[in-house]
C-alpha cells in the first residue's frame, strides 16, 4: 500500500487510518501488507525508474515488482489525488517500458484498488483517475476495488474527527480486499499472456 497523504511521519494521517481498515481485511486472507508513506521519502520528479543521487523511488519500484496487490491512498484535494499521489503514478510510469522473462509489461497479472478520504466531495473522480492510471500501466482493477470516505460536498470535518460514515466505509474496504484478493488468486493461476506483437 502506498500512502499518499501530504501528512509527514508522525502526524496523524486520515487516509492511512481508512487504508487500515483495507489492510487489515487483506491480513485476515493472509496478505502481508507493506505501507509506504510516500511523503516521508525523497521522490524525485520524473518518469524514470531511477532518477540518480537520492531518489528513494528505486526502492518502491523493487517493492511494487515483489507484490501482487497494489493499493494507492489518496485524500481528495480540490477534488482530485493529491500531489504525492500524481508524483507516484508519473514515477510508476516508467513501468510501461519494463517486461519480465516473458515479455509481459511487469503490472501483468498483479491488481490494484484505490482507498480515497477527504472532507469534501470527489472521491468517484479520484478512485476513477488513479484507477484509469493504473490500468495503463498494466494492473487488473477488479470491480468494486476501492473504498472512500466524506460527508458530502464542501468542508467539514477529517475521517479521523468524526464517525460518521465508517461503518459504511469499512464494509467496502472489507469487499475491496477481498474483490483484490481473489482477481490476484485468479490471476496467479490464469496469467495473462504477453501482448500480441
């Protein structure tokens, strides 16, 4: 799981409380989870696996190509991902011209979902933007693979101020885990072949 919250260790992070409850579910179908926030880590700009000096992305790239799950966290900002999240999808970019031992692009035959909070409306967009990034590079999003919290247009208060919406939120991330969990069982048992040349 990536963690997109622009929210720098240790500050509490409204997004990866909600992404909790998805790993969590993940867990109990025997899914270890790693969580990368990726804010706390120097992602240089740029469409390049690796971007020289100092950039930590070649060590989320390694991490990326060891899972067969992907989930994306993002707080809606002016009704979209936020920045981190758009500097994880251009930097996943580079994956579009990377194959395995099989001439696959490397996202073949692994999923993605995408968990979305914020205290303001957008959240279909959002899931729909990262999602839509996703499946260009490559990975399976299965039905139903995303969770989201808000209490509707407009300000208001943060997942983690208010309960409201939780239960509901939870539920989804619960059949987000699972919907993911068995697309990446079907897909390790049937994998997609390489593109037609």
């Amino acid at each position: 799981m990536i963690n997109c919250t622009l929210k720098p260790s240790p500050q509490p992070s409204n997004t990866e409380a909600l992404a909790g409850t998805v790993v969590t579910a993940l867990n109990g179908h025997g899914v270890e989870v790693d969580v990368v926030r990726a804010v706390d880590l120097n992602l240089k700009p740029g469409v390049r696996t690796d971007m020289g000096e100092g950039d930590d992305w070649p060590d989320v790239h390694g991490k990326l190509l060891a899972s067969r799950i992907l989930v994306i966290a993002s707080p809606t900002w002016i009704g979209r991902p936020s920045s981190v999240a758009q500097r994880v999808l251009e930097r996943m970019d580079a994956m579009l011209s990377e194959t395995d031992d099989h001439d696959r692009p490397v996202a073949y035959n692994r999923v993605g979902g995408v968990v979305v909070t914020g205290n303001e409306d957008g959240a279909h967009h959002v899931i729909s933007e990262i999602s839509g990034a996703l499946g260009d590079i490559g990975y399976t999003v299965p039905g139903q693979a995303w969770t989201y919290w808000h209490l509707g247009p407009g300000p208001g208060p943060n997942y983690l101020d208010d309960d409201r919406g939780h239960d509901w939120a939870a539920s989804t991330g619960r059949a987000m885990a699972s919907n993911l969990y068995h697309a990446a069982r079907a897909l390790e048992e049937n994998p997609l072949p390489a593109p037609p040349s």
